[in-house]
C-alpha cells in the first residue's frame, strides 16, 4: 500500500499526480503543447521541430500540429475527470487485493509435483487467480491427479537434486524396466512397462507410488542428479491415464505419445529408483529431506535418430518482396541448404495434395534452386538471470543449430515449393515433405481482382505451447482441446481458405520463461503454419524481461522484472527479421499498401532514446502514396480497461507520454497489442483519451492461447471502448482492400466473427 497514488489535489487548472514522480501538468494555454517531466525529475524535454513540418512522406495526407491548432483541438496530455476515473478505481482495487490476501487461504498443493504450499506466497496465488499465466510443461509433459506440473516450481527436481542415490543390492530387486523401442525419432510414441518380483529380506514387494522414473540423456550419464525429466509412479500413472482417457491405475505401464525434441544428443535412457526413507546414513545437508533413492532398474539405451532432421521449420520476410527468410533447427552441424522452384515449373500427374509431397527422386525434371545459407546457436551463459541460465533439470536444454537461408529474386505474388536440408560429410539430410509458400505482394501494389484484398494479415498475441493449461485450481475447466493449439488450427484453416499475406505474433509467444524445451514445442506446434506463411514477432515480457538491468522506467517500477531471465537471446536467435532496426526488437516492413513498424515495450521507449528516435524517423519516411496504411505493433497496450493491477494503467499512461504523440502526429491508423489475456477495439481517432480525436484505434488481441483473464478482474470506466471480450480465444485479421478501405475482424475459435469494424480514411 506504500505505493498507492495520491488523491489529487487541483491546483487551478493544472493537477500533479505523485505517480513515482511523474508531473502531468495542464496550466498550459490550449494552444501551448507542454512536454512532461520525466520520471527522474529532469527537465521537460523539447518537442522535436521536425514533428511540424507535413508530414506526408512523399504525398500523403499528414497533418502537422499547426493544423491540429488551427482546427482549434486541445491536446493536453490529461483532463482531470478522466485521471479520477482511472484512480479511484485504483484505490478501491488495491484495498481490496489487500484485504484478499490477507484472508486468502493457502494454495493447494500438488502431490509431491510441485512446491508446497508455505512455499508460495498468497499474494502469487492471488496474481495468477486475476492473471493467470500457462503452466509451463516439463520436457515428458507430467502430470499429477490436479494437472499439469509446472516445470519452474517442481517440488520432486529439488527433492533429487538433493537427495542421496545408491545401487541397489541386485540379488533383492527382480524389477525389470523396458522400452518398447530401442531407436526413435522425435515425435514417436514411446512405451515403458516394468515388471516386479518378490523381493527377499524384507524388502518391499512392489512399485511404490513414491518411486521414480527419471529421463537421462546421454544414456551413459554418471551424474544421477543430471536428469532430463523425472516423475514419481503416481505422476506417471496420472500423466498415461490422462492420456488414455481414464483413471487412474495401478498398471505399470507410461505411454510417451511424442518423444520430445532433445536436440544434439545421441541416446538416452530410462531408470527407475526405489525411494527410502533412511534414519542418519545420509549426509547433514541432506538429513532435513531425510531421503535417498535406490537404483534398481534401467532401459537399453534409446538411440535419438533424429539429429540431422529439421524441425521448426517456419519462413518471414526480409523486407523486399524478391526475398524470404527460410529457418530450421536440427540437433547436428552441417551446411544449412534449401531447394527451391517456383510450383508451375513441377511437371508432374500427381493431385494438388500429392504433388508437395513428392520425394526428389520423383522430380528430377524440376529445375531446382539450391541456396545456402548461415548457422547460429546459443547458450545457457548468453542468458541474464535464472532459470534461463540454469543448467538444472528443467531448464536450459540445447537449442541445436539454427539455420537461416535466404531466397532472393523470387517473382511476387507466386506460389513456390521448397524443401530444407542440412549437408554434411555423408551427403544430406533434406526433410522429408516440401512446403509451399505464396511470395509477398511488393510495396504499393493493389488487389488481384475487385473482390478480394490487396493484402491480408493475422494478428495475435499471448499464446503459450500446445501442453500449456490453466494455473492449477483457478479458471474455468480446461477444455478438451488446449486453446493454443485451437487458435493454431483456426489460423491453420484460414490459411488453407483465404490468401492470407503474413501472421503477427505481437510477444508473449512460446512462455518458456526460461525452460528452454518449451520453445521447440512452440515452434513444433506452429510449424504447419509457419512453414507456409511468414511469421513477424514482436518481443514481450515473457521474451525478454529479466531481474538484472534492462528498461526500468519509474513509471513502470516491477512490472518490466520477470522470474524467466531469457532477455530475449531465444527470440532474437530463432527468428529472422528486415535489418533496418534492432534485430527483433524494433524494426519495420511495406507489404503492398501497409506498412508495419514493430516495437519493443520492454526496451527503452522514452524521448531521446535510440528506439524513440528510430520510430520517429521510421513514420516520417513513410511514403504514404505507396503504403497509406500505417500500423504500428508493441506488446503493450497505451488503452486497455482491465484493472488487474495497478501497475498496469501507469504503464499505459507512461507509453501514452512517450510516443502517443508520434502517434498521433504521424498519422498511425492502427495499434495493434496484447499483453492482456482478453480482446479489445477502442473507439477511432483515439487520441488523448478522446474519441475522433485524429488519433489511431488500438486493439489489444491477447487471445492466441494464453489462459484468459479472470472475471474478478475490474474494467477503468472510460469512454474509449468500443468493444471488449474476455470469453473468446481467437484472432484478429486485417484485410487492406485500397487506399481507403482497411477492414479489421476478430475471429473466435470455432470461426465466428464476433467484432469487426471498417476504417476509412482519405489518405
């Protein structure tokens, strides 16, 4: 409570609000535009002179703030009756969180899965009840008989990471442990079955419930504390009857329905320990667990066939519509190579359908292209902070290699075939299906025919992994089907059923937050999509935000520290984007009439910062007679109305200081976010809280997967919300017919259109 704003206190026409010392001040005459104080109590900066001139790129209609002050609009920064509307609600939100967790019993615990109870505080609990976040999978997807565990707080890692390990006195154990399969790749199911004897000297007679079968790779690991993934009998049994669709049992058998992607490593093998509970044979240290396991059975080892086969396959574009990035990972190093050829010149009787999925043999008359391209990877020491720099179980796996090829002068608007490959001494590995993908329309160029869009888009943010459920005890029940891979399969039918130019994934992507795995799952999970359609990325907090250093604005102080730590070394190294910024954090691109500038909310964004600075010389280059539209994407939002916290409206209310007047100034049709696990369309010409007020609409599309935000969660009373929807996983999709007509929906699982709205404009 020692951070609740002030009530504020008007003095004459101007108010000051305490928000970590941040000065809005409105004593300024309504034709005189006054520049706040920054947080550090520095004097207000000066506007930038450049921002009067017109700003029409070359033909556009831009309007400098001499015309807005001719056309006698007032743009102070904030009116007082909207300032307490947004505090007041505040003050009673926050006395009410207060007196919540004060009350709030304590979570439920998780069957040995994950951390007890004293260990979390009531005050997370009550966070993830308003806001919740996906669970994050461990690397074998295990459950108990709540749900899913979440790898970041699973209480049996900490209990084998100091727990005491023996060899088992053989001649006592008759337990033999087995796969059924000796080789796989990744994906294959996989099935373990143990079986048990007698044993003599008093020793139990069975499995345990408490016992453990842990994951070790390289099958000859010394270290019994290295394992991949590890699970107790009763987790086991949860997770396969999960699986199978009943309860469950006391059968000795896990069926692995997807062997995961474990990239560089050889083989591996499965063990089983006895747990035991001992009196003093074990070290001090380890006396206030006062366990130790027995190892009593192991797998053949399992050799991993998949080393030199592509995965996370996905393509994006360069910035020219003659290009496009094509990515890949595999677990081996080699030469990354792409073949490729424009799909009219595949002379071949085989159906549609058939046709991309020939092997080369079969295609020898194709006169393909061959390109090479370039590798990268990363290591848990390129991370900032733990668990992202972690070498525990659970975290930090291989990336493997990541490949990036470039294909260049490629004709627009053309359907193209291709396959990826990696060389090696051998010969090569090529993946085993082709892929198409349609070459980007070039910049100004209008619709193929009358009825159809020059360009289309998909936008949406916040989605999570396929295995990612609800917060455990919170929310509704999980549906059948997980809403991220939902949405996926959404995107995947438009795709198959309309033209659809690129996807957008505004941040908050695959929530790793740290445990590497996650990524591979993510990317396997969009890789139908992705391999057809070029991905763009923005980062979000889930991406980058870290405990030590990075963009910590007064504004916004503990809502840009995140536990993950990953500071956006993942992100920038798995996806390819134009080079005319900084890497994946900020850049921009024209795709026919529109052209997108994406940026970073976690990365500074205040006046005379390098990424202010790029945006403002980004819109003013825009060339508004080839692309009228301007959309500009940043994880998060400058309006939404939920109220989980009150860090959240600060927030806003610092980006609307920094940058809305670019915004505005430059002209920016739409502002597309996340952030907040909910959907929202604000009114048009939203600008300083003000409808028709020459500003952009903003639309927050959080629904890619992500768990959505709770009920309990309060809404701002504001005038700027046009639509608002916290029921439907979904996304939004931008169709640009001409230099007029901009059409945007929201598409809800399932496939019905529950918002949409057209903007015109004379450009």
């Amino acid at each position: 409570l020692t951070h609740v704003p002030a009530i504020l206190k008007p003095a004459g026409r101007g108010i000051h609000i305490p928000f970590h010392n941040i000065m809005m001040d409105t004593e300024a005459s309504d034709k005189e535009f006054r520049p706040l104080l920054h947080g550090d109590g520095t004097a207000p900066m000066e506007l930038n002179t450049s921002l009067l001139s017109n700003l029409d790129g070359g033909g556009g209609g831009g309007r400098s703030i001499e015309q807005g002050e001719d056309e006698d609009k007032t743009h102070r920064r904030r009116q007082t009756p909207t300032m307490v509307f947004i505090v007041l609600p505040m003050i009673i939100s926050i006395v009410g969180l207060f007196l919540a967790v004060l009350f709030m019993p304590n979570a439920p615990t998780n069957d040995g899965g994950s951390s007890p109870s004293h260990i979390q505080s009531h005050q997370h609990s009550l966070d993830k009840k308003l806001h919740a976040v996906p669970v994050t999978p461990s690397l074998l997807s295990v459950r108990d008989r709540h749900g899913l565990l979440d790898v970041r707080h699973n209480y049996l890692y900490k209990k084998l990471k100091h727990a005491a390990f023996r060899q088992a006195e053989i001649d006592s154990v008759k337990i033999l442990l087995q796969s059924d399969r000796n080789e796989v790749e990744f994906g294959d199911a996989l099935t373990l079955t143990w079986d048990h004897q007698d044993r003599t000297n008093n020793h139990r007679t069975i499995v345990n419930e408490e016992d453990v079968l842990a994951l070790y790779c390289p099958a000859e690991e010394a270290d019994p504390r290295r394992f991949i993934d590890a699970a107790t009998i009763s987790q086991v049994r949860a997770t396969h009857a999960h699986r199978e669709k009943n309860e469950p049992t006391t059968k000795n058998v896990w069926t692995i329905p997807s062997f995961p992607i474990l990239h560089g490593e050889e083989t591996c093998q499965f063990r089983l320990y006895a747990h035991s509970v001992v009196g003093g044979a074990i070290h001090e240290e380890e006396r206030d667990l006062d366990n130790q396991y027995a190892l009593v059975s192991v797998t053949d080892p399992i050799s991993l066939t998949s080393n030199r086969n592509p995965t996370g396959i996905h393509i994006s574009l360069t910035g020219k519509a003659s290009e496009m990035f094509i990515q890949f990972i595999t677990g081996d190093s080699g030469e990354p190579l792409v073949e490729i050829c424009k799909k009219s010149d595949m002379h071949s009787t085989s159906s549609e359908r058939e046709r991309t999925l020939l092997h080369f043999q079969e295609m020898v008359e194709v006169n393909w292209a061959k390109l090479k391209g370039e590798s990268t990877s990363y290591a848990a020491t390129d991370m900032c902070n733990e668990p992202a720099n972690s070498t525990d179980p659970g975290y930090f796996v291989s990336p493997g290699h990541l490949h990036t090829v470039k294909a260049t002068n490629l004709e627009p608007h053309t359907d193209y075939v291709y396959r990826v490959g990696l060389g090696f001494g051998q010969g090569i590995q090529w993946s085993e299906n082709y892929y198409e993908f349609f070459s980007s329309p070039p910049p100004g160029s209008g619709p193929p025919s009358s009825n159809k869009p020059a360009v289309a888009f998909l936008a949406l943010a916040d989605q999570g992994c396929a295995e990612s459920n609800y917060t455990r005890g919170y929310g509704p029940a999980a549906p059948t089907v997980n809403p991220a891979q939902q949405v996926t399969d959404l995107i995947a039918s438009m795709i198959d059923n309309q033209t659809i130019g690129s996807i957008h994934y505004i941040g908050d992507l695959s929530y790793a937050d740290g445990a590497a795995h996650v990524w591979d799952v993510w990317m396997d999970m969009i890789q139908p999509i992705a391999s057809r359609v070029p991905v763009m990325v923005g980062v979000g907090n889930h991406e980058y935000d870290h405990s030590h250093g990075g963009f910590q604005p007064d504004w916004g102080e503990g809502s840009f520290k995140s536990e993950g730590g990953e500071c956006g070394v993942p992100i920038s190294k798995r996806f390819a984007v134009p080079d005319n910024g900084n890497g994946v954090f900020w850049y921009s691109y024209d795709q026919s009439l529109v052209h997108t500038a994406v940026l970073s909310t976690e990365h500074n964004l205040t006046m005379g910062s390098q990424q202010h600075m790029w945006l403002e010389k980004d819109l003013a280059s825009v060339n508004r007679t080839i692309t009228p539209w301007v959309v500009v994407e940043m994880h998060r939002p400058l309006y939404n109305p939920d109220f989980f916290d009150w860090l959240g409206p600060m927030v806003s209310e610092g980006l609307q200081i920094e940058i809305e007047y670019l915004l505005y100034t430059y002209q920016v049709d739409l502002v597309l976010s996340g952030h907040y696990h909910s959907y929202f369309r604000s009114c048009g010409g939203l600008y300083d809280y003000q409808c028709s007020n020459g500003g952009p609409t903003f639309i927050t599309v959080g629904t890619g997967g992500s768990p959505l935000d709770d009920d309990q969660i309060s809404l701002i009373p504001n005038q700027y919300t046009e639509f608002y929807d916290k029921t439907n996983w979904g996304v939004g999709k931008v169709s640009v017919f001409n230099s007029t007509a901009l059409h945007w929906e929201f598409i809800a699982v399932g496939g019905n259109i529950t918002d949409d709205v057209w903007l015109t404009r004379d450009h």
